[in-house]
C-alpha cells in the first residue's frame, strides 16, 4: 500500500469524526486532527481504534499520543505495516 491509498483510506476512517468539512476536504499530510479537522480527544482515542481495525495493527500508548496529525498518522502505520 504506498503512501496516497494510506492517506485515502485514513481519510474515510476519520471522516465521521470531522467537525470542519472544508479542513477535510483539503486533507493533507500537514492537517492536523484537533486544530484543523476540530476532533476532539475522545473521538482521537475511536480513531485510532478504528486504524488499528482497519489496518490489522496495535498502536500502543505513546504512539497513540503522537499521533495529532495526518503525517505522524501515516508514518506509524506504515511503521506497523512493514513490522507484520
């Protein structure tokens, strides 16, 4: 899975959490999921779930508290993806 279908299927993950669609709608690595999409932490905690379910990995806690933003996102599940 190379790096646009990664970002194409995290899109559709995060898109019921989305309180700014425009934000949404010109996703890019340098988005940011609190300041620039408006999620809030809890629904962080149900994306990441859902990436875990979605891509068949575990992200653990400090992973998890890094991942604030589209790049870092993409980068631990690319992390994920290629230690299976």
């Amino acid at each position: 899975m190379n790096k646009e279908e990664l970002i194409a299927k995290l899109k559709v993950i995060i898109r019921p959490y989305t309180a700014n669609n425009e934000a949404y709608d010109n996703l890019t690595e340098n988005t940011d999921f609190i300041k620039d999409l408006e999620i809030n932490s809890a629904n962080l905690v149900d994306i990441v779930l859902d990436i875990e379910e979605n891509f068949d990995v575990v992200i653990d806690n400090t992973d998890m508290e890094r991942m604030l933003d589209v790049k870092t996102a993409v980068e631990i599940i690319e992390t994920k993806l290629a230690a299976k």
